[in-house]
C-alpha cells in the first residue's frame, strides 16, 4: 500500500498521519511512503513514522520510504534518524 505524504509534517498532521500509517499496516500489505513532495519535516511526524516502520517490521510487513526529498532527508539526518530514509 502507498501513502503519500503531505508537503507539511508538523505537529499538528502527526495525528492524521499516525492514522493513515496505522489503518495501512491494517491492511497485511507491505507500505511504501512516498515523500517526494515533503518541504518541512518535524519531530512529530519524525516519530510517528519511527513507530510505524517498528511496527510493520513486527508484523512481518515491507517499510520503504521511497524517493525522500531534500527536506525530508536532511531532517532525519539532524534528528539522528539517517536509516529512516536510507534504502
């Protein structure tokens, strides 16, 4: 299953995107996370992605964080999270 994420991860769309994360993990089938268009990337949604790759990975499911933008690359580096986005 695709999820593409929204331009803006901030706090406040950590909520949805735990959701959306959550019901696609429901699913049984492996997730791809389309970042491409991410321009600012928090904590928040950081974290909330963390969680779900542990959590798909517990449930035997697929976890790709697919063409990661600048943005979103570059946090994770600063957050410590480089793996994140690594392929």
């Amino acid at each position: 299953m695709t999820i593409i994420l929204d331009a803006v991860l901030d706090t406040a769309a950590a909520g949805s995107l735990r959701v959306a994360l959550r019901k696609a993990i429901e699913t049984g089938q492996p997730l791809v996370i389309d970042a491409e268009h991410v321009e600012r990337a928090g904590q928040a949604c950081l974290q909330v992605l963390v969680a779900a790759r542990s959590t798909a990975e517990l449930a035997g499911l697929g976890f790709n964080i697919q063409k990661p933008s600048a943005a979103l690359t570059e946090m994770t580096r600063l957050a410590g999270l480089d793996a994140l986005v690594a392929n």
